[in-house]
C-alpha cells in the first residue's frame, strides 16, 4: 500500500521531488534574476536551426538567448515545442537563438525525434518539427545543474531567458514567455521589478527543497518548525505568509498520509478532513483529490463514492475542479486499479455536473465520455466523444488529437473491428 499511495498522492510528490533542488551549503550560489547565466557545456548538439545557428558556449553581447530544459518523457515539454518554433521564427532576425536542453542520451532523444508528430497528418518527425531551433542533448547534467538546480527550479518545460549583457532575465514556463521576452529584446523589460516577484517563488522553492529532505527523514516536525519560522521572519509580507500557509497545509496533509500509509488509517483521514476544511482553492481541490485517490487505494469505496457525490452536489464547484476529480477515477481504473462500480457511478455523476458547468468545454465532455464508457455505455460514450471533438477548440492540439484518436477507437469498437 505505501508505494502505491506516494504514487498516487498529487501533495506527497509535490514535497518530496523538490529534493533535486540546491541543499542549504549551496544557497550561497543560487541563480536568480540578474545573476551572470553560466556557460554552456552541451555535449551533443542535435539540430541547429536548419544551420541558422552554432553551438554556444559563453553569450555573444547584444544577443539573446532561451535556455530551456525539456525531456522526451514529459508531455507539456513536447506540447511546447510548436510554441518554440513559432518564437524562433519571430525573432531569429532579433538575435535570438533558442537552446533546448535535455539530460537524457543520445539514443534516447534521436529515437524520439524519429517519430512522427502525435497528431500530425503530414508525417512530420519531431526532428522535422524542431529543425528550427537548436536541440541538444546533455547526459552529464553539467547544464542542468548550473541552471535549474542552481535556480531551484524542480519542474519541466523551464526556460532561461539570457539577456544581451549576458544576465539571466526571465526564468519560468515557455508558454509564458513572449510578452517578457519581446521586452527584453526591444530594452523594455524591467528586469527588478520581475525579480521582486521571482525571488519570493524562489525562496518558496528552495525552502520546499530543505523540507523535502527532511520528509524524506521522516522528520515532519522539524519541517513545519522551518515553516513557521519562516513565517515569522516574513511576517510583514501577506503574499508570502499565504504562500506559506499553503505549504503548512501541505505538510499536514503529508503527515496525515504517513498515518494512512502505517497503522493509523482513520487517525490520517480525520487529519486530512481537518486539511480540506483549512485549505482554500486551488488547493482544497487537490487534497480533496488525493483523499479521494487515498480511499480507492485503501479500500474504502464506499467513502469514495460518498466524496464524490458530495462534490457532485458542492454549491460552489467549478468545472475544472469538477472534471479533476472525475478525471482522477477515470486515470486510476486506466492504470489498472480497482476502482468499484459504485465510484465510477459517482464520478459520472461529478462529470455530468462539470458538463452542465461548462456544456461547450469539450476537454470537459471528453472526461465524462471516458467515464460513461468504463462503464460500458458504448452508444453514449460515442455520442459525447462526437461533441467533445466537435468542441475541441478549447483543447490544445495534442489533447485534441487524442480526443479524435477516442473517438475513432470508440467507433471502431462500435463497428465490431
């Protein structure tokens, strides 16, 4: 069961991977906004915008440069690559180069761009979609550790933008940087101003890597001590406190699942209770979701059942929390768990309320077709696939080739094929 509940607690992951991030003797070198970006020690160059570009080391002044960290595994990595092409184009004649970086090795990445583009009717290669800026590939993790774990920075898509006086400017999610990044090449980016709001993010992460060290010790004790004292040294700043809190939360709720996980299982739930009703969106909804998840994998799905219908009757759920929780039940009986009849009625029930929320979502409608079809209404999964697909326009485009490629299995199943 311990295995089991770590893999599905949403909370517990969230802590406990922030370990890769730089330990308390290395803070002396973090790398925020307005640090000297460190050289590059690429080890394979793969692509190179079609020869637009050369292998960079050190930063040529007057130019700029997006640094990003990316990985075959990861989907929003891969969602973002038409995004880098398009940005490329735009500013290659502005002196950009954009340099993506994964830690994988060779083999791994030139088998991935081998395939065809999810999605693409054309018979596209990833290597094909990606000619147009700069890939690489590089093992050792020397680049890695120079800029995502010296900047604290635990999850990927992450990009670095290096200004033309060779500063890191911006750091954060590639689909988020083209406002700051036409800033910064045209000398309007204010670069303090952004890096008040960094900094407090940063700080936030660094100390979720101190105290996912000590989760892992099974010290949670001393982990909320070093909440609380940061806390009191930040007293003054509200944004910051309510950022605090959350994390507070967070570790009671890791407390609670260390409970559920030994031997005092009804002791964790009532604990988790207490979280749900302390916590404010977005993150109610996420404990909320990984008691739900905890109950399934314990057994007890008559409590599963009873949350979810609970939820399905919330006065003040929204559709996206909604279809989170929905689509939750439907993850777990894909990968294989036991998840009763009587749960996924209620996570259709969950669903059917997210669709009433948002009847022109079609992401939304997806989640309950999945649903009904678990179930075994073929007929119906057919006609909500087919509005779901219909509606796709709010979907990015892998997600809405997914949903065609559903409903293409869907009425393939329906033929007898």
């Amino acid at each position: 069961m311990t295995s089991a509940l770590l893999r599905y607690s949403l909370v517990a992951v969230t802590l406990l991977t922030a370990a890769a991030s730089p330990t308390t003797a290395d803070e002396e070198k973090i790398l925020t906004i307005g640090s000297p970006a460190p050289a590059l020690n690429v080890e394979h160059w793969v692509s190179n915008g079609n020869g637009a570009f050369k292998p960079v080391t050190s930063f040529k002044d007057g130019n700029v440069y997006v640094v990003e960290f990316w990985a075959t595994w990861c989907g929003p990595c891969i969602a973002s690559m038409p995004h880098l092409v398009e940005v490329q184009k735009k500013f290659a004649e502005k002196g950009v180069q954009i340099v993506s970086i994964s830690d994988e090795d060779l083999p791994t990445v030139q088998g991935f761009l081998a395939k065809p583009v999810r999605g693409a009717t054309d018979g596209q290669t990833y290597a094909q979609l990606t000619s147009a800026y700069c890939l690489t590939t590089d093992p050792d993790r020397s680049v890695a550790s120079d800029y995502m774990e010296a900047a604290g920075q635990n999850g990927i898509p992450t990009c670095f933008i290096v200004g033309k006086s060779g500063a890191v400017e911006w750091i954060g999610h590639p689909m988020q940087m083209d406002g700051p990044l036409e800033a910064v090449v045209s000398d309007k980016w204010d670069r303090e101003a952004f890096k008040s709001t960094f900094e407090k993010q940063q700080r936030m992460s660094l100390l979720q890597a101190r105290i996912g060290r000590l989760m892992q010790r099974g010290n949670v004790a001393e982990a909320i001590a070093a909440v609380e004292a940061e806390r009191s040294a930040n007293a003054d700043d509200a944004e910051y406190v309510t950022m605090l809190d959350d994390l507070g939360l967070k570790l009671r709720a890791n407390s609670a699942l260390q409970k559920i996980q030994g031997d005092k299982a009804e002791e964790g739930l009532a604990e988790l209770d207490a979280v749900i009703r302390d916590a404010k969106s977005p993150l109610k909804e996420q404990i909320e979701s990984v008691r739900i998840q905890v109950l399934l994998v314990s057994g007890k799905s008559d409590l599963a059942a009873a949350a979810l219908n609970s939820a399905a009757t919330a006065e003040k759920a929204s559709a996206e929390q909604l279809n989170n929780l929905a689509w939750t039940v439907y993850q777990m009986k894909e990968r294989g768990q036991e998840v009763s009849a009587e749960v996924v009625a209620a996570a259709i029930a969950v669903a059917e309320r997210a669709v009433d929320t948002a009847p022109e979502s079609g992401s939304i409608v997806d989640t309950l077709a999945h649903l009904v079809y678990v179930s075994g209404n073929l007929d119906r999964a057919i006609e909500l696939q087919t509005a779901a697909v219909k509606n796709a326009g709010d979907a990015p485009p892998q997600v809405a080739a997914q949903m065609r490629e559903f409903l293409a299995q869907l009425k393939k199943e329906k033929a007898g094929n």
